[in-house]
C-alpha cells in the first residue's frame, strides 16, 4: 500500500513537472512555427534558392552563422530548417543550419565554460565547432 503511494506521488510529480515543462516549450515552439509559416508565404523560392541554394559553400557558412545567432530553442529550429528546405536550401545548409545553433548552447553551460576554462577556450571552442560544423555540412552536401 505505502509503494502504490508513493508510485502515485512520483507520477503526480511527473506530470507537474511535464506540464511546467510543455509551458515553455509550446511557446517558443509555436513562435518558430509561425515563422516557418511566414518564410514559407512571405519569400519567394526563387529568393531562398538562391541566397541559400545556389552556392553551397556561401550558404553553409551563412547557415552556420545564423544557426549560430538565432536566439530560439534548439527544437524550435526544426520547422524553420523545413520551411527553408521546402524553399530550394540544400541539404547542407540545413545541416549547418541545426548544427550551428549547437555551437553556443545554454548561457549555464557558457557561463561555467567562462568561469572554469576561460574566455580563450570559450572563443577557441566557438571557433573550432564552427569550422567542423562547415566542414561537415559540405562533406554531407557532397554525399547527399
């Protein structure tokens, strides 16, 4: 009886914890939705083709710059690559796209990078992973 009790208490905590989580989630979520929606009205394909299509190497380092920048959630950035992708981006500027916003990360995890490591590795770190996000999304668009 006591174990039945407490399993309902930790699916209870579970639940809570679920529904404070989707409360974050959905938001931003939704925001990177309408904007693929927006992209996916708003510019034409002829524009996205060929600012993101037509030279791969320009486009995957403008896509890793801009995965790099976007200042929305990692999962958020997956309709927008769609929308994109649907628009004529290759494959290896949606790559660099998603890969990119991995390089910076949470401000938790750069703030202890900061204070353990230093700035050096900070920027050495950002530089590398920019590097080998590029390198990789034009090894992928060649084999893809």
């Amino acid at each position: 009886m006591v174990e039945k009790s407490r399993a309902v208490r930790k699916a209870k905590e579970i639940c809570k914890n679920s529904i404070r989580d989707m409360r974050t989630i959905f938001p931003a979520f939704f925001v990177a939705t309408l904007i693929s929606v927006m992209l996916d009205f708003f510019i034409p394909e002829e524009l996205v083709y060929a600012v993101l299509g037509e030279n791969p190497v320009l486009s995957i380092v403008l896509a890793t710059v801009l995965g790099i920048i976007l200042p929305i959630p990692r999962y958020a950035t997956y309709p927008i690559a769609l929308s994109l992708l649907q628009k004529g981006a290759t494959i290896g500027t949606i790559f660099a796209l998603i890969s990119g916003e991995v390089i910076i990360g949470s401000p938790d995890r750069d703030v202890m990078e900061f204070s353990y490591f230093g700035w050096k590795s900070f920027v050495l770190r950002g530089t590398l992973c920019t590097i080998f996000v590029i390198i990789g999304s034009l090894i992928v668009e060649a084999i893809l």
